[in-house]
C-alpha cells in the first residue's frame, strides 16, 4: 500500500471522527441530529480502525 494513501485515509478518517465527536458537545441530545452525529461518530472510528489494519497488513506482507 503506498503510505501517502494510507496517511491520506487516515486524515480524512481522523476529521470525520473528529468534527462528529466536537459537534457532539453542541447538539441537543435526544434530537435527530445528535443520532446522526453518533452515527458518523460511530463510521469515522470503525473506517479508522480498518484503515490502520491494513496498513498493519501491508507491512507484514511487505516483508
């Protein structure tokens, strides 16, 4: 895998979570926005979580 796709998914990865998580502190909780932010939340870190394995992945079989 060429590490400046990796970095680049990991970036954009990282602002999903991040700008979901940040909107979180502001939003109502109970409202239709606030699920949705959870919801994002929730992609974000599970879109980053397999962004790292298979950068974990492509070292081990670079090896």
């Amino acid at each position: 895998m060429d590490p400046f796709l990796g970095r680049a998914a990991f970036h954009i990865g990282f602002y999903i979570a991040f700008v979901a998580g940040a909107l979180l502190l502001f939003l109502e909780k109970g409202t239709a926005e606030y699920v949705i932010t959870q919801f994002t939340l929730g992609i974000g870190l599970v879109y980053l979580l397999l962004v790292v394995l298979l950068v974990q992945w492509g070292k081990r079989r670079e090896r």
